[in-house]
C-alpha cells in the first residue's frame, strides 16, 4: 500500500519542519519548500530519512506566483521519479512572513509583501496543485490567533490570515466534491525565530504572554507540528471547514 505523501510549504524551518518530523514519525512521507536555504531544507530531509521516511526538497517562492506551474510541473516529477505516484495526500499551507508595524505605519510595500504570499501565494500555489492533489486528500492553512485577538502592530498580518481562513470554508465548500477536507490552524504565540525570535528570546514578553494563558506557558514547536499530524490522521477525516486554534488557551 502506499505510503501517504504530504506537501508542506516552508518546511525546512520552524513549524513547518516540525510538523514534517510529527508526520514522518506517523509514517507520512514528505516533499518540503524552501525559499533560498538550501541547507536547511536537506537538513530537514536527512532527519526525516534518519527516521526510516521518504523526504525530499523543492525550491519556492510563494511571493512569485508566476513560478507555480512550474513548479507544479517540477513535483509531478518528483513525485513519479522518487514515490511512482502521480499524485500527493495532504498539502500544508505553512510557508509565511511577518511584519511589525502599527496601521497608521504600515506601508503599501509592506501590505503587498504580506499579500502576496499569505493570500495570493496560497489562493494560487493550492489552484495550481489542485491537479495533483488526489481525491480525499487534505488541506490544512495556517492561520494565526491574531484573527481571534487583537494586538497592535500586526494589522496587516492578521488581516492576511483572516482572508486565509475565509478561503478555507470556500474550499471546504467547492473540493467536498471530490471528498477533500480543508481546515484551519491558528497557532497562538509560539517559541520559534518568527518575528526576529521576540516570544523565544524575550524572557519579559515570554513570562507576559504565559501569563495570559490557560495552560501557564507560550507554545511550543511541538505543539503545532503535533495538532498538524492530528488533523491529517486518518481518524480525523470528518473534521471539514473548522478554524482549530491551537494557542493552550490565550485570551479567554
């Protein structure tokens, strides 16, 4: 039987390589993107085949939407030459950027940055892939606890990713025909280097922010990369057009 096969994009680092790793470990094989560091995303690889997967990497640039036939092309490739599969199980939408700047800063090449790859990077690369995406697959988009709560500075960004999730209940709607689940993640505030690393290397707004939460601390990579390999188990196939906020609770 065939190994089930996941396309994460921007997994060679932070929560998108740890969800790789969760689902490796659950016995999914996984093609990874990378936007230009090469050797973190072998890195990502070598760890997922140490553990007995099939990993390979792909070069993308989710900001450059007239690079995804190609690279649509480049995966039908990889797929027929590494797995003989002529299509994929899950796709991850993961790949993301940040920017810090209250409304009355932000600027319209920043608000364009954020916009071409959290909604029209992934309004297009998923259009794009859709082809290849087998019947009864899955889609999981990642959002942010943004969409839910309010902190300055992140405007743009979260407004990205409330237009995120709306397209993943239009999703949900149009591919149910085809038996293919589409769900939302929003992750709460997690120790990673996003954003410059503030929640991991700033003890005083990591303490602030565990003090605001259920749970007593702030995320973990392994929190998010675990709620991503759950969502894309077997058992949770009935799971369909839900924003999953995975934050231990924050601003409740």
């Amino acid at each position: 039987m065939n190994r089930k096969i996941a396309l994460i994009t921007g997994g060679s680092r932070g929560l998108g390589r740890n969800a790789a790793l969760k689902l490796a470990a659950r016995g999914v094989d996984v093609v990874l993107t990378y936007r230009d560091r090469r050797d973190e995303a072998d890195s990502a690889v070598a760890a997922i085949q140490a553990a007995g997967g099939q990993a390979a990497a792909l070069a993308l640039d989710l900001a450059n939407s007239a690079s995804f036939a190609a690279f649509a092309a480049e995966l039908r490739s990889l797929l027929a030459r590494q797995w003989q599969r002529e299509d994929f199980d899950f796709l991850v939408n993961n790949a993301g950027m940040g920017a810090h700047a209250a409304f009355a800063d932000t600027s319209e090449a920043q608000f364009d940055a954020l916009m071409n790859v959290h909604l029209k990077g992934t309004f297009f690369l998923t259009q794009a892939l859709l082809p290849l995406l087998r019947d009864g697959g899955r889609i999981v988009n990642i959002s942010s606890g943004l969409t839910r709560f309010a902190l300055p500075g992140y405007a743009a960004y979260a407004a990205m990713k409330g237009a995120l999730e709306v397209l993943t209940r239009y999703l949900a709607r149009e591919l149910g025909a085809r038996g293919i689940a589409v769900n939302t993640l929003a992750p709460g505030a997690i120790e990673t280097d996003f954003g410059g690393g503030a929640v991991r290397d700033n003890a005083a707004l990591n303490a602030q922010i565990a003090g605001l939460t259920a749970l007593g601390r702030v995320g973990l990579p392994d929190d998010i990369g675990g709620a991503v390999a759950s969502l894309l188990a077997p058992e949770n196939g009935w799971i369909n057009a839900q924003r999953i906020e995975a934050s231990g609770g924050i601003f409740i």
